[in-house]
C-alpha cells in the first residue's frame, strides 16, 4: 500500500492570510488586524523554514494584504483628518 503524505499547511499562514484580507476592508480596525497579520507572516515563515509544512504562498499573500490594509488605513485616517481641519481658517483682525 502506498501512502501519500502531503506536508501539513502552517496555522499561522492561514490566520495572517485571513486578518490580512480584514484589514483590506474594515476601517480603523483593519490598522491593528494588519499589524497583528504581519506579526502571524513572521512566526509562519519561522516555523515553515524550521519544518516541512507547507503555506509559504499563503503567507506571504497574507503579508501582502497586510500591507495593502495597513497603508490604505493610514491614507483613510489621513483623510479623515484632512477633511476635518483642511477647510479651517483663523481670521486675526
């Protein structure tokens, strides 16, 4: 009999995949899920280096995303804060 062992997919690139994809699409929120994504891509991409599971591709997808998110957040906020104090003016007559 034969048997087909496939190398197990790293947790920890699923889960960076998955709060990277959040950070994307939810405001404020998608911030703090990016960079806990980012932090999840580096103990994937340690323990994947240190065994022989699989999920490089889906780690470094979720690195990706993260970054996408975390940038896109930071030009939101900066937006946000531009619309709100952007149109003031201070008279001093």
């Amino acid at each position: 009999m034969e048997t087909n062992t496939k190398p197990q997919v790293n947790t920890n690139s699923i889960v960076s995949l998955t709060l990277g994809i959040v950070s994307i699409f939810i405001p404020i929120i998608g911030f703090i899920t990016g960079i806990i994504a980012i932090i999840f891509y580096k103990k994937a991409s340690n323990q994947i280096a240190a065994t022989n599971q699989s999920g490089k591709g889906l780690a470094i997808a979720g690195l990706v995303c993260s970054i996408v998110g975390v940038i896109s957040q930071l030009f939101f906020v900066m937006g946000i804060i531009t619309f709100m104090f952007g149109g003031t003016t201070v008279d001093y007559e």
